[in-house]
C-alpha cells in the first residue's frame, strides 16, 4: 500500500519483519529514506553481477542434474 502526501513524500506499509531487517542494517541516526535510497544505489551497481552469477549457477546445477 502507497499513500501519495502533498509535500512530495508517500507513506509505505511494510511488515514488521521488514521493518526488522531494515533497522539490522541501518545505521545509527540513518533515516529509512537514506537506507532505502542506499540499498537501491547499491542494487543499481550490482544487479548485473547478481543475474550472471545466478545464470552459472543454473547451468552448473542443470549440467550436474544431466550427469545423473
């Protein structure tokens, strides 16, 4: 669920469990937007790498499954 604000910010609704995770990693005095905005910047720089390394391990467990 998103809920537009006027001042140009929205209100997200995330589980507790997600809230949990994200306060694990979030630095002291850091707020959501900063972690959220650092996660995403961080997900931008990696998510090639992350879908290459996925594809070989794919193809290695399909080429371990033909050998059986």
């Amino acid at each position: 669920m998103v809920t537009k604000q006027s001042s140009g910010r929205s209100t997200i609704s995330i589980s507790l469990e997600t809230k949990n995770a994200l306060n694990s990693i979030k630095h002291e005095g850091q707020s959501y937007n900063g972690l959220i905005q650092e996660v995403v910047k961080f997900w931008k720089e990696k998510k090639d790498e992350y879908w290459a390394r996925k594809r070989k391990q794919r193809v290695a467990e399909s080429v371990g499954a033909g050998k059986e």
